[in-house]
C-alpha cells in the first residue's frame, strides 16, 4: 500500500542533476514532496493535484502522471542544502489516511 | 508566530509506564497526525484526527491512544502495551483533508525506553 521510491539513494556532485520517482499501487488523487534532513521534522516542497500537473520553484520540480499512479521529483543543478531524504506523500482515496513512500536518501557532495 | 510544539524533545521511560507525548498547534488546523519513525526508515502513521472528538488508527496504532477534546491540541500516550517504543515521533496539522493541503510538522519527541 505505501508508495514506492526509486532509488533508494543517490550520492550526487555539486551541480550535477537527479531524479526521484514515487509509484503506487493504487490511484493517486493528489502527490506531496517533502525533504528531511537528518534528525529533523520533513519540510513541504510542493503538491501535486492533478494528474499531468508540472510545478516548480528554484531548481527543484516535479510532475505527476495519474494514469501512470506516479510522480517524479527532478533536482537540477544540485547543491549541499539538497542532501537529505525525499519522501513523497498522499492520501488514500476515499478516507482521510496519509502515507509516505518509502524515502530516498540523497548526498550531494562537494 | 504560528507554528506546531511537541513536548519534550527527548524523554526517557522506563520499562512498563505510560508516557504522554504533547503536541500543540496555533495554526487553527483542522486535522492532526501522530507519525513514528525509526533510525534510517520511513514515517510510518499512528493516529489521526480531522475533527474535534474524533480520530481513527493508523497502520500501528496498537499500543497507542490519543485524545481530540480541543482543536489545537492532539497529545499520544504510550502505554506499556507497546513492546518497542523507542523512536522518533513527529506530530503534523493540515488545514483539511491532506489530498490538497500540506503537512506542516512540529519539531518531534525522541522516546527512548531504559
């Protein structure tokens, strides 16, 4: 049930790119993006509500592809404050319970 | 400053007591989750609530009680019924139904069982 991320780590360059994807099982109604950094709470990035939804802001975008059931995070050009662990998010249809994928644990270094 | 408290940031318990883990928020959010994390893996959901006097479980809600008697406060008990309660608990509000809105997270209790 909880979504799938792939991969599960990454060890990047400064400025190099990445991406995170985030596949479910079941239908997604909307997909969240959050990065925690070791020892803290996650902090937001970015929704996703419609299926074909693009956003952006910064170096850091993402798509969601609903008939597919997934979404994918892209980071561009990345830099130190990247490094940390992605989880992304969303609530199972018709009830108001929320999970998170499994996390992708991202170092960027220098 | 409106924000999300969890109190405290790290408590000890011995083995067999009950201990109440505090959350907080002046956001005027609806809806509170209670979520466990364990070194190295994910956030994994306990508890929770989109309304006053209201909550549901989560996938490990045994072991774990909560209470809604107010809108901003949303406090988990650990009872000894949990076998392994040692981990990383981070409380969250949403102003609705998490399909359109985000998470915003306080700044989590570290339990550890002696």
């Amino acid at each position: 049930q909880q979504p799938v991320q792939s991969p599960q780590a990454v060890i990047l360059r400064e400025g190099e790119d990445a991406v995170i994807n985030c596949s479910s099982s079941k239908a997604l109604y909307s997909v969240h993006w959050y990065r925690q950094k070791h020892g803290e709470a996650p902090v937001f990035l970015m929704i996703l509500l419609k299926g074909g939804e693009q956003k952006g802001h910064d170096k850091i975008s993402a798509s969601f592809n609903e008939k597919k059931q997934q979404s994918s995070l892209y980071l561009t050009a990345s830099q130190l404050s990247y490094s940390g662990t992605y989880f992304c998010g969303t609530e199972i249809q018709g009830t108001y319970k929320y999970i998170f994928g499994t996390g992708t644990r991202l170092k960027v270094l220098a | 400053d409106g924000g999300i408290t969890q109190s405290p940031k790290y408590l000890f318990r011995k083995e067999g007591q009950n201990v109440t883990l505090s959350c907080e928020q002046n956001l005027n959010h609806d809806a509170m989750y209670w979520y466990r994390q364990d070194p190295g893996q994910g956030l994994r959901l306990i508890y929770y609530s989109q309304i006053v006097n209201d909550f549901q479980k989560g996938d490990i809600a045994e072991g774990y009680s909560v209470s809604r008697e107010k809108k901003e406060s949303f406090p988990l008990t650990v009872t000894s019924a949990q076998k392994n309660p040692t981990a990383f608990y981070l409380c969250a509000s949403s102003v609705g139904t998490s399909r359109a809105y985000e998470q915003f997270f306080g700044p989590g209790t570290r339990l550890t069982v002696l």
